[in-house]
C-alpha cells in the first residue's frame, strides 16, 4: 500500500483526490471469512456494504467478485463523508442490520488510514449484541459462535451467541483473488443504493478536527565515543 | 510543350524533372508481382491512404473512445491483475530458475487470463482487442508470463477463434480458455523462418481419406514443451482449378494426444527465460480430418491472419513497461547525488526521460488506435497498421530500457536490480512476431502495392482518353511544383485536430504530401523491380511509421484537450516535441529518396558490403601493417 500522503495546505485533512482507494485489508480478511462460511454452508447470504461517494461501487463490487451475494451503497458525500467518522457508520450498520435482518456483522478490526479500531465495537453496543474482534479463528456451532481472539496476552477464546458482531484481525484467513471472471459475473448481482437519512441516521459529527500536521522530520542523530560523553550531551539538552 | 517551359522557369528543379520523366513514363504500366508476402487490399485501414498522399481523416480522428461501462468494466480488471503480479510473481526467480513456478502457472490460470479473448459462450472473459491491449500493459511487467500468454492466446488458439468450425470452437475453446489445455503455434522450422511460406513438414491424406499423417520438425516454438494442442502448419497437395498438383499450405488443430509428438529439450535463451521454448518434431502424427481449420491449401492466409491479429498488443506491453521503468529510474535520479547535484538535474540524464516518456506516449497513443480500429464493427483489415506499432514499439522499447539502464550506471548493470534483465527480455521484441526487417519490407511493399494499383488504374483512364484524370494529375504535379501550400484538412475550419496543435498537424501534411509524391516518383522510377530496393523499402517503411505515429500522437491529444483530460498539456508538449523530430527525420530520409540525392550513401553501402561478404571478412590491412 505505497501512496505518497501530502496534508492539504489549509491543514484540514490528508489529500485524498486523485489518490487511488482500495478495500481495507483487514475488510477483505472479513469479506473472505464471510464467504467462506457462506461456503461451508453455514450463512445464507453474504451483503457487502460500503458508505461513501460514488467511488465505493468499486470496492463493493470487488467484494461481489469475491463471493458476496449482493450490495448495499449508503451514499453519503461532500461534507458529510468528510466528516464521517466511526460513530456514523456504526449507526449506519447497526440500522442496515436490524432492517436486514442479519445473523451476524463481519467487519475488518480497523482501517488503516485513522487506525479507530472503534466501528465494530460501537455497531455491537449500539444492537445490543454480543462481539468477538480482533478473531483470528471463527467457528460456528449452532446458535453460538466460537472466536479466538488475539489480545496482548496471547490468544482468548470466547463463545457468543448469535447475532453477534465480529470483526477480523490478520491472521484470520487470506484473502482469495477475485478472478476476471468471477468479477464479470459480479456485474449481474445487485448493488441497492440508499441514504443514511433512508435508516434514520443524523450524519452529524460529534467530533471536529481542529488540524492535521504531518509528524516532524526526523533529526539527524549523533555519535558519541564514550558513555561520559553520552552523559554529559543527554544532560546538556535537559533529557536527564 | 509549354507545361516544360514553365517548369524549367520554377525554381525546384527537381520537380521539373520529375515532370518530364513522367510525360515519358506516362505509358509505361506499374504493376508489381506477386510476392511471397501475401497481401490484400480487402478493406484496409487507414495507412494506405498516406500512400497516395492523402489523410484518411474518418479514420483516426476522432481518437476510438470505449463506453462508460467498458471503461469501468476494464478497470475492475487492472486492479486484481496488478494486484497479483505484483503480490505473486517473483520475476528474479522466474528468470534465474528458466521456468515459471507451477502455483504461479495456476494463479494466471483461476485469474482467467488464458482466455481474454475467447468468447464468454465458451467459457472465456469475451474482451475486445482494445480491452487486451490495457491487460498487455500489466501482464508485460514479467516478460515470461506475457510470452507465455502471448503464445497461448494471440497465436497458439488464435486460428481456431478466427478461422475454427463452431465444432472445433466448441471442442477445444472451453479447456483452452479454463487454462486446462495450453496451446502453441507451430510455424517456424529450421530452414524456414522469415520465409515462412517455404515450410517443408508434410501432411499426407490416408488411404481412407480421414486422417492425415504429420511428419517434420518445428524450431522456436513457445509453450512447445508443455502444450496440449497445437496449431501446426505444413504442406498437403492439393489439386488446383487446372487439374494440376501443388504442395499447399494447411493449418491443422493437433492434439499431443494424437500420439508421435516430440519435444526437445528447452532452449536455454538470453532473455525471457521462463518462457518453454524448444523443438517439436512430428513423427506420423496422426490427425483427424476435421481437424483442419479453414480450407485444405489456405494455411497460409490464416497463418498471417493469426499473426496480423496479435501484434498491436506489443504497443501497450512496451508503454506498461517504460511507464514502469520511468517511475523506478525517476526515483534514483533524484535522490542520487554527483558534484553536489542530483542526477535529475543534469541535461544528459534529463533528455533520457524525456525520450522514454515520448516513447511510452507514442507507443501507447499508436496501440490503443490501432486497438480501436480494430474494434469497429466490420473488421477492417489493420495488418499494415500493426506492423508499424510493432516495429516502433519493439525499437523504442529496446532504446528506453537501454537508456534506463544507463541512468543507473553500474549498479544498471548488476543483477541486483532488474534493469538488465528487462533489457535482455526486451531484445526478442525486433525478432519474434516478424523480424522487423520482414516487417517493414510488408508495410513498405503492401502500401507501395495499393498505390500502384492506384497510379495504373489512373494511367489506365488517361490513355482511355479521361481527360479530367490527366488534368487532375498534371495540376497536382504544377501545384506541388509551384509550392503550393498543402491543406489536408487537419486543421482549420472543419479541421479534426485542436487548434492548439495546429503547428505539427502542418507538419504531418506537409509530410504526407511529400510522402505521396515520393513514392509515385519511385513507382516510375523503379516499376517492378522496387522490391529488391531494401534500402528504398526502409526508408519508405520509416517515414510511414513515423506518419502513423504523428496521427495517432494528435489524433490522442486533441481528445484530451477537447475533454480536459488531466495533465492535457504535458500531453501536447510530448505530442509536439515528437512531431518537431518525426517531421525533420521524414524530410532527410524523403530527401534521401529523391533521383541522385548525394545524401543517399545506398551505392557505397552495398558495395561496402558486396566486398565484406565476398571475402566474409573484415578487408582492410591492418594499420600496422608495412609494404617495405
């Protein structure tokens, strides 16, 4: 994922026109798991949802290519996608899950561009539903779902009851390659389109960004000969 | 005559000469031979036309345009594609091993790029040659693989696509497509290369008139080691229209099932290593009658068929691949630091990025034209127009990726980076798919040919008595002598290119006209016998691609100014620069055309070469040596 990111000039965000977007990796590792138990016959169906400007009908139609049944585009735009932070879209998900009905929402644990790592989480406190995230293995019995989870420790596994909201961490799977033709048989599966106002979903954000920096270039270090004279340079610049 | 007077009174000499000579050969008939390159001007394209000096402005201008969805269709293709040769294919270990990794084989395969072009009903992706042309410029980051592609697709199933019964298509297609059948083309022996026609494998009819047994051996041939079907080519008699019998060329589907197929061992070449390329030999190799594609004598016409319809896609393959190198090679230049500059900095190294973008540009430009005018309904005969892109994209390709090379300097040099191996997979480009020589003696001859056909049946009227032909002819003759300003109608009112490249689009006119009336000149002056001229050929074929390339070059940036394309004006600059440079090569190389031009060197050349090759060594006395 090599893509030069500049700050816009007024400071109020990274420049992201003309920059080329891709699915987040840790949702194509939630796309594949959600395939694959749709292979092992465990789920029905698989919908693929996106939120965002037009755009994101590519992405979504990547996810078709790669297994999923069908497609949901939240439209949201201009200032409002700008905007849009995990909150929104949580609200956005746990609405589109209530309507569709869904046993369970797969989701990647974060995206690399803000690292929120908070969507998944606020989705299942929003349902009142159970979550597993951060799975590096799930597995379905019954009406439970079994997840191992990767924390600082080590692993933990957990059982959940159904509906339930995972999200995948790296270790999970590895995405399959969505092939030529499986994509142009994607273009005959349906993508629904609607707004976050169609859900009953305010956009408004709690959150303002006041300023956006890139991190300070790194300084030249120095080499000292002896550990006197580490000392004496850490004292003198007050770090000790 | 007062039309003699008034010449000599002009200032260009030449012309009146021309004049004169042409009042004397006015009776005398051009016709050319039948060649062994077998052309025809069914319906070709839009090259012919320069031939005559004249701009066949409907069909380049303006610039082919794909649909909305295709476009989006084409770039849901690219970002998987790319996605996998980046991820999945190691090219060092391809190139150091000779062979492509099996895992590697059947990504390509599930990807579903064996068949790009095999229509969906048969289980392929059904995409059309401008869609191929965008996959070549990705599938060309490893020159193996695209060979191995190449050979699979653009020529070992072309014939069955192009020329195949539906029960052959039905039969062999879907395995073909799925990549669970490899094919091959097999054309080439050991004494048959460029002159291909002269094949000697053998194909005999049984007794029971339902097989033929293959017997002979085939050099060159791509996937030869490993391919389940071939296309073989080889000679069967065949009873003509008189009741005589001739050995006539057949195309033929043949399975290694078949039995008595051979393969040898891998050849172990400079570049594209990875690519299987060895000797097959047919030893009563039996195959079903059904088996022939086309009719029983016409291999060769589907053997240049197949060829025709695969070149234009070196175009888009060579710009991915200087793209690709501009990027890597721009990143050294400006970090890399001598005499206290960047490298970036520096004239030398600054005009090598700017022939390496004006190539891509061009390549690009003329592929995706030629890719386009195949496209259109009709299937109109583009065979001239992809020898050109072949020949240029080949030449400048191997140009670039030497000056690429050379940015880096020594560390270019090194195995450690993948400049020299692009440099080695590059060379075949000017010698497979058509030597490049063959190649410009088909453009310079079939273009040569329609034009003469053109010139006899005009010389044919004049005799008739058609006296608006010959005051046609003869005005066109004053007014070129008179300086006439040429307007072709590329710009101006109803002109097709935007205002904005008004300059080179003057040029290309001026180019064409003088093209025009060169190579009538030369049709008088050499009649038949033209086609042993090679040198005369070559210049011919040069300004010709040249001619192509400013079209298409224009042709592209009008569209993207008209449209406000991004970075548009980077594109006229590139799109005038290179005009600027086509348009002086093309007049030294017309001027060297003309009667007793003293910059033709052709005489001393041969003669140089007549005594190299008398004594097959190198003739001069060595410096040191004493006659005392």
């Amino acid at each position: 994922y090599i893509v030069t990111i500049r700050v816009k000039p007024d400071h109020s965000g990274v420049v992201t026109d003309g920059v080329k977007h891709s699915m987040n990796p840790f949702c194509e590792i939630a796309v594949e798991e959600a395939v694959k138990l749709k292979e092992k016959k465990f789920i029905k169906e698989v919908v693929a949802v996106s939120c965002g400007p037009t755009q994101v009908t590519e992405t979504i139609r990547t996810a078709l290519a790669m297994g999923c049944d069908r497609g949901i585009h939240v439209e949201v735009s201009g200032k409002d996608y700008e905007a849009m932070g995990p909150l929104q879209i949580a609200k956005i998900f746990a609405a589109l899950a209530k309507k569709e009905e869904a046993s369970l929402v797969i989701l990647g644990k974060q995206a690399i561009d803000d690292d929120c790592n908070q969507t998944g989480q606020m989705t299942a406190a929003l349902l009142d539903w159970p979550q597993g995230t951060f799975a590096s293995e799930v597995t379905i019995d019954g009406e439970k779902v079994k997840v191992v989870r990767e924390i600082d420790g080590g692993l933990e596994t957990i059982k959940i009851s159904m509906p339930a909201v995972l999200t995948a961490d790296l270790r999970l799977n590895t995405p399959r390659y969505a092939t030529l033709p499986n994509i142009m048989k994607a273009k005959k599966k349906k993508i629904a389109n609607m707004k976050p106002a169609d859900l009953g979903v305010d956009m408004v954000s709690r959150v303002e960004v006041l300023r956006v920096d890139e991190p300070p270039t790194r300084l030249a270090g120095v080499k000292v000969e002896t550990v006197d004279d580490l000392v004496a340079k850490l004292k003198a610049n007050g770090t000790i | 005559m007062n039309i003699n007077r008034l010449i000599a009174l002009s200032k260009s000499v030449q012309f009146g000469k021309i004049l004169t000579s042409n009042a004397r050969h006015a009776t005398k008939e051009v016709t050319l031979p039948n060649r062994t390159i077998r052309t025809h001007a069914r319906n070709l394209a839009y090259a012919k036309d320069l031939f005559l000096g004249k701009v066949n402005k409907a069909e380049c201008f303006p610039y082919p345009e794909i649909g909305n969805e295709e476009l989006e269709e084409i770039n849901s293709f690219v970002a998987p594609v790319e996605k996998f040769f980046t991820e999945e294919v190691d090219s060092k270990r391809i190139d150091h091993e000779a062979k492509i990794p099996p895992e590697t084989l059947n990504g390509l395969k599930e990807l579903g790029l064996f068949g790009i072009q095999v229509p969906e009903e048969y289980g392929g992706l059904g995409l059309s040659n401008t869609m191929y042309a965008r996959l070549g410029e990705i599938i060309s980051l490893d020159g193996s693989i695209a060979v191995t592609l190449a050979a699979h697709q653009a020529i070992g199933l072309k014939g069955i696509l192009i020329a195949g019964s539906e029960e052959q298509k039905a039969k062999y297609l879907p395995k073909l497509a799925s990549g669970e059948h490899v094919a091959a083309f097999c054309l080439t022996e050991p004494g048959s290369g460029s002159d291909a026609a002269s094949i000697q494998t053998k194909a005999t009819l049984s007794e029971d008139r339902k097989t033929y047994l293959l017997n002979g051996s085939k050099i060159w041939i791509s996937n030869g080691g490993f391919a389940d079907l071939m296309t073989v080519f080889a000679r069967t008699e065949v009873v003509g229209e008189d009741g005589v019998k001739k050995d006539k060329i057949t195309a033929f589907i043949v399975e290694r099932a078949f039995g008595g197929i051979t393969s040898g061992k891998p050849e172990d070449k400079l570049g594209i290593r990875g690519s299987n390329t060895c000797e097959v030999s047919f030893d009563n190799c039996p195959v079903p009658v059904e088996n022939v594609i086309g009719e029983v004598g016409g291999g060769f016409k589907v053997a240049m068929n197949i060829l025709n319809s695969g070149r234009f896609s070196m175009g888009s393959a060579g710009s991915g691949m200087i793209k690709k190198l501009i990027e890597m090679t721009a990143e050294y230049a400006g970090s890399r630091k001598q005499f206290g500059k960047n490298l970036s900095e520096f004239g030398m190294i600054q005009e090598k990025f700017a022939v390496m973008a004006q190539n891509a540009f061009v390549m690009e430009s003329m592929a995706y034209l030629t890719a386009g005018m195949m496209d259109r309904p009709g299937v109109p005969d583009c065979s001239l127009e992809a020898a050109m892109v072949k020949v240029f994209s080949s030449e400048g390709g191997w140009i670039c990726v030497s000056e690429a090379l050379q940015v880096l300097g020594g560390l270019g040099y090194t195995k450690n980076y993948p400049y020299e191996r692009y440099l080695r997979d590059c060379r075949i480009l000017l010698i497979f798919e058509g030597t490049n020589e063959i190649l410009r003696m088909y453009i310079a001859l079939t273009g040569m040919q329609y034009a003469g056909k053109i010139l006899t049946g005009k010389i044919k009227e004049m005799k008739k008595g058609n006296v608006g032909v010959a005051l046609e002819m003869l005005g066109r003759k004053l007014g070129d002598a008179l300086g006439r300003k040429v307007d072709l109608g590329l710009t101006g009112m109803d002109g097709v290119v935007h205002p904005g490249l008004a300059d080179s689009a003057k040029k290309l006119e001026q180019n064409v006209a003088h093209f025009g009336s060169t190579v009538e000149n030369l049709l008088y002056r050499y009649g038949k016998t033209i086609v042993e001229e090679q040198l005369i050929l070559k210049r011919v074929a040069d300004v010709l691609i040249n001619l192509y390339a400013m079209t298409a070059v224009l042709s592209r940036s009008s569209r993207s100014i008209s449209i406000g394309l991004r970075n548009h004006d980077h594109e006229v600059l590139l799109a005038n620069t290179f005009c600027t440079d086509a348009f002086f090569k093309n007049n030294y190389w017309l001027t060297q055309l003309q009667r007793n031009s003293p910059e033709n060197q052709d005489e001393n050349i041969k003669k140089i070469a007549r005594e190299v090759l008398e004594k097959r060594t190198y003739v001069c006395s060595h410096p040191l040596d004493r006659t005392f």
